[in-house]
C-alpha cells in the first residue's frame, strides 16, 4: 500500500469567519454581522499615522480594529451573497419546457432581478464607503498590520503579543529577514513559550488537514481521521466563502472602460465567465499556503487518499471503501487506489461493498466543477476568454479538441520563449553589475566636500574622521547669543504645547523632553506668546542647514524637509541615580535596525524616505552652533546619549530627495515667513559661487 506523502501546512483560525448558518431562512436579515463604525482603510491609515509619532496604545487599539472591521465586511457580503442565492433559487422551476423563448428568456431574468433586488436590500448603506483600493486590500493579503503591530506590542514590553503578531506575519512573509531576526530574538526573551508563536490569521482547514497528516504519520489513525474529516468540513465552509466573493462588479481588465462596446448577451457571457474562472480558482486559493509559491497539488483528492488507508488501519472497512470510491471519482485510473478498493472490498465482501457509493457531496462538487469547466473551455475556444484549469483530474474530454491542438502549440511556444528570456536576462544582469560597479566607484569619488557656502561655518570632521560615510560636523553655524535665544524658544513654547503630543518622556523616564516645530514656533509668535523674531531666527537656521547638506554633499536634486523639531533634554535629579539608558537609543532614520545581527531593513513601517538627517548636537561631543549631517540608512545608526545633568537642547532636522514626502507643515511654514517677513526672507540665501563644483545625481535609496 503506498502511503502518501506528508504535506507541508500552516496552523489556522482566522480572525472572523463567515458562514451561512444551517436552517437559514430567507427573511433572515444580515443584522447578525453589523458593519464597523469606520472602514478598514480609514482605521488603518489611523493606525500608520499613529506609528509615526510612536503613540504605540493607538497603534496596537487601531490596527486590531482594521483587522476586525475588514473581517466584519467580509462576513457580512458572504452572508449576503448566500442569503439572497437561498431567497431566489428556483424562481423558473416548474415552468413549462413548452413556452415560448421570449416567456423563458423573461423567467430567467426574473430570478436575477430579484436577487439583485436582495443584494441591494441587504448591502450596506454607502458601499463606496467600505470598499478597499487594490492597493490597501494588497497590505491586508501581506498581513502588513501584523508588521506594525509587532513593533507596537514589543514597545509596550508585551513580548507574547509581539512574537504572535511576527509570527502571523512572516508566515505570509517567509522571505523577510528582519522578521526572521525578529522572531529569534522573541524565542530568546524571557517570558515568551512556545505556544506563543502561533498564527492569528491560519484557515481553519489546512489546520486540521495539517493535524490530520500529523496523526496519520505517527500511525494514530482514529485522531488522523477526526481531523481529516473536519477539515473537508472546514474546507467547504471556506469553499463556499471563496466563491461567494467572486460575485462582485466586473474587471475591465484591459478593456478602456469607455471603449467598451458589447451587446447584451455578450455582457452577460463576459461577466459570467470572469465569476466562473474565479470561482475555479477557489481551487487553489484553498490549496496555497501563506508564503508559499505553489498551491498543494491535488488537495481536496488527497482528503480521500489519506482517509481510506486511516479507515483501514482503523478497522472499518465501509467508509475504506467510501473513501477509496471518492477517491478514484478524480482519478478512476489510480492503478494503487483500484488495489486497495479490490483488497477492501474482497476482506469485506462484493455483496455488502457493491452498494456502497462515493460521497454524495463530491459526487455533486465534481458535477458542479465539470459543467463550469465545459463553459470556460467552450467560452476560450468560441471567444477567446483565457482559462488556465486549476485541476489536474480534468478529464480530457472536457476540453473541445481544437482547444486542446491549441494549447500544445501555446505550450511549445512558450518553452521556447522562456528559454530566450532566460538568456536575455541573464545578460542584463551582466550589465546591470558591471554599471552598478561603475556607479559605485563614482559615488566614492565624488559625493562630499562641496563648499558650505556661509560665513563663518567651517567643516570640524568628515566622513574619514568620524569612520564611516557620508557623515559630517559643522561648526559655526550659530552663535553663542542664537543659541541662547533658541533655548529660551523652546521652554517658552514648551509651555503651549511640546512637539510630542503631550508626552514628556517619550524615550526615556529620565528625562524631560520638550519640543516645537517651526509652524508651531511661527504661530505663537504670531500670537505674541514667543518672540516672533525667535521663530524667524528658528525658520531661518533651518533654511540655512538645507542649503550646507545640498552644497557639501554635492546634490544636484533639492532637498526637502520631512520634519523639523526644537527640542530640550531636561534630567530629572531625583531619576539619575544608577542610571544606565541612553536618551535616545540607537536607531536608524529609515529601516528597521536589528543591532545584533548587523543588519537594516529599508521598508515600512519605518520611514524609508528620509534621506539625510542634520541634527544640531548629534553623537559627537555637544557644543553650541554644532551641526551633524549625515544620510539616514543603515550605514548611520545613531542616538542620544543620556542628559545626567541640567538641559541639552538641539534642533533636529529629516530631509528628503522625494518631494512627494515633504512635510506639510514646511509648506504652511514657508507661506506665513513670507507673508510676516517678505522683504527679511529674500535676504537669507547666500550668494553661490559663479561657477558651481562637479555633482553627481544620487537618488535616495543611493543615499
């Protein structure tokens, strides 16, 4: 008896789960799956923006609530699509074959008015208003919240949370390193077991069919088929799920949706085909894995391969020969299956096998699935609609003969021209190498050491003397009076409201951190509650930074401002005995820094469009007027060292080369300096050189 083999699989239990109840009736309303107060979309951009500012609660609170609302949804437009699918099935039964066309075409298009009627009825109100864009429903499908809340929970010193959320992530994600690290660093941390690292978004039957297989290896039969046989319940639950939600508007694709010209049959026919092949790739969509390239092959099949030999190690040889006969409707050629169902039904006896049938329901699910084959393979052959057959037990007779002379030209043609994009791309890659190098060189060549175009400013270090690259010191960019007039900005402003939303130990319960950024500093001097020469002074040393990166740097692209902040160290005397934390801790602008292993992942949830980072008093020794420039990748991790005794105050300033991510603020800043200092502010920017020195053009990953 061949014995089949094991199936790799995840664990499963989504987070919502829609089913129509058995028994439902008709008039059931959808009341029992309520809609969320907001979209997924509008929770999950609330959830991003809170990470941004680091309000780890609102994270953890939003996210979870993106997840539940784009669950609910979901539930609800099941239940709908199968509570009006039961309401008006069967309208035109019973009509007399002998009508008329014209009287049959009007029955038929009877049942779908009045299932579209249904559909209306129990949709939701604004249905614009919780329809995900193909992007956002791409970031649900990667399980991206899982990414942020991960980072939430580990911020929040709740590591079991921490490590399920990594998790139900890299599960869907098995590629991303940074997760990877991050899940043996959580399997390291105390307090965190083994059963913490569980999947929150697995299907329930690929659970039970990977328990199933579990238990038929280990040669325990009676669990093996427990499990099995919930997992063909579950995989119709979802089966039913799945297909429903191909009932949706129809994808132009690539049709121009104004050019698109079809009669009504031909309307009809084309929308229809797009649901049926959708609905066959259910197939498929039940069978793959999160993360994994190919669907398991075969896999409702395999239920019953599995099934038949457990029922025979278990002694019951009437569902062994159920099974096998369910089995064998798939592949009736199974030379191994045809054995096992002789052997069994010779140990049982021909007269009490004989009447023994396949399942009912797969008998009724391979009908189904046959007569939507004949209609997509009729539909590619007359109309050219592609169907790829997800199925490997597709009899060939299913596909018209022309069809099937088609396919193998297609299948030759497409070998050969896979082997001459194989080769095609292998030569540019070769190119693509040989000029990466090139520009790799350049950029070592030429990149920093342009003129600081002020008076007065002067290069203390650069990237050779701080060891690393792309790093710069300034001094003489303030004066001792400026910096005085800054910090009395800052604890003044300070007292209207920090740059931190009220939080004044957002890094460490050491300090006191106080903050504005410059529109605030603009608006209350506006106000008369600072000095509005202050803010000016403020606004201006901004500018005047930008201008030093863009020139030392030798960028021939602006640089735009991502954030600016003022902010103020204060220690707190009675919190600085035995103190060992840093007020800052190292990090890095624009990846996700692992420390232990080295390595910076550039993607979000971290912020990957800043580009260059200038603080004033950065991780060199602090002194007024000093400026620290350097570009915000993994090659420059930084931080804050701890602030023991009285004030450090520093600006610190993100630029970037995307102006797509400049910071909104800046440009409202920019409108209220020129209307309270128009004639001031055309005398900030210094006078370039004639002759500007050699630049090269980065782009901001280069950076």
């Amino acid at each position: 008896m061949a014995v089949p083999p094991l199936l790799p699989l995840l664990l499963a239990l989504p987070l919502v789960r829609a089913a129509l109840p058995s028994g439902l009736v008709p008039g059931l309303g959808p009341a029992e799956v309520p809609l969320p107060a907001q979209p997924p979309d509008a929770l999950f951009a609330a959830g991003a923006e809170a990470y941004s500012r680091g309000d780890w609660p609102a994270v953890v609170l939003q996210m979870e609530r993106a997840l539940r609302a784009r669950a609910a949804v979901r539930a609800r437009l099941v239940r709908c699509r199968l509570l009006c699918a039961n309401a008006t099935v069967g309208v035109a039964e019973g009509a007399d074959p002998q009508l008329e066309p014209v009287l049959r075409d009007l029955l038929f298009f009877r049942g779908l008015l009045r299932r579209a009627a249904c559909l209306r009825g129990c949709g939701p109100p604004e249905p614009s208003r919780y329809v995900l864009s193909e992007e956002l429903d791409r970031e649900f499908s990667k399980r991206s919240p899982y990414n942020y809340l991960q980072v939430a929970y580990f911020k929040m010193n709740r590591p079991a949370q921490a490590a399920a959320a990594a998790h139900t992530f890299f599960m869907a994600n098995p590629g991303h390193q940074e997760m990877r690290q991050n899940l043996e660093y959580y399997q390291a941390m105390a307090g965190v077991r083994d059963d913490d690292f569980t999947d929150l978004e697995a299907k329930p039957h690929l659970s039970e069919f990977r328990l199933g297989v579990r238990f038929y290896t280990e040669e325990q039969p009676a669990a093996a088929i427990l499990h099995l046989e919930k997992a063909l319940e579950e995989y119709f639950v979802a089966d039913t799920e799945c297909r429903a939600f191909c009932e949706g508007p129809y994808d132009y694709e690539g049709y121009n949706y104004l050019e698109y010209n079809a009669d009504l049959f031909q309307a009809i026919t084309d929308h229809y085909m797009q649901v049926l092949s959708c609905k066959q790739g259910c197939v498929t969509e039940l069978a793959s894995q999160p993360g994994r390239e190919k669907p398991l092959e075969d896999f409702l099949p395999s239920h019953f391969n599995y099934l038949q030999f457990a029922y025979y190690n278990n002694g019951n040889y009437e569902k062994a020969i159920e099974c096998a006969k369910t089995y064998l409707l798939f592949f009736p050629n199974d030379e191994v299956m045809n054995q096992n169902l002789a052997y069994y039904t010779a140990v049982l006896g021909e007269n009490l096998a004989g009447p023994i049938q396949p399942r009912e329901e797969i008998q009724a699910y391979r009908q189904r699935s046959l007569m939507e084959k004949e209609l997509l393979f009729f539909s590619y052959d007359v109309f050219g609609i592609p169907f790829v057959d997800p199925d490997t037990w597709t009899p060939e007779e299913v596909i018209p003969k022309r069809l099937r002379e088609k396919q193998k030209v297609e299948r030759e043609t497409a070998a050969r021209i896979s082997e001459e994009i194989g080769n095609l791309m292998k030569e540019i890659e070769t190119l693509v190498e040989e000029k990466a190098k090139e520009s790799a060189d350049m950029s070592k060549l030429i990149r920093e050491g342009g003129p600081l175009v002020y008076e007065g400013a002067s290069v203390t270090m650069n990237s050779k003397a701080l060891n690393g690259s792309q790093r710069v010191v300034v001094d003489g960019v303030l004066s001792a009076e400026e910096c005085r007039e800054l910090q009395r900005l800052t604890n003044a402003a300070a007292s209207a409201g920090d740059g931190y939303r009220g939080k004044t130990s957002p890094h460490t319960p050491s300090e006191t951190f106080y903050g504005v950024t410059v529109l605030k500093a603009l608006k209350l001097g506006q106000e008369g509650k600072v000095p509005l020469q202050s803010a000016h002074l403020y606004y201006n040393v901004t500018e005047k930074v930008r201008h030093m990166m863009e020139s030392y740097f030798r960028l021939e692209v602006p640089l735009h401002f991502s954030y600016s902040h003022l902010v103020c160290r204060t220690a707190i005397d009675e919190k600085q005995e035995g103190r060992s934390d840093n007020s800052h801790e190292v990090h890095v602008d624009n990846c996700i820094l692992n420390a232990e292993a080295l390595v910076c992942v550039k993607e979000p949830p971290a912020y990957t469009f800043r580009d260059y980072s200038p603080q004033l008093h950065a991780e060199v020794q602090p002194q007024c007027g000093r400026a620290v420039g350097f570009s915000s990748g993994s090659e420059n991790p930084h931080g804050v060292k701890a602030v023991t005794k009285g004030q450090r105050c520093a600006i610190a300033l993100w630029f970037t080369l995307d102006p797509r991510h400049s910071e909104r603020e800046r440009v409202q800043a920019d409108d209220l300096v020129k209307m309270l200092f128009s004639t001031e502010e055309e005398e900030l920017l210094p006078e370039m050189e004639k002759e500007s020195p050699a630049a090269v053009v980065v782009g901001k990953d280069e950076l």
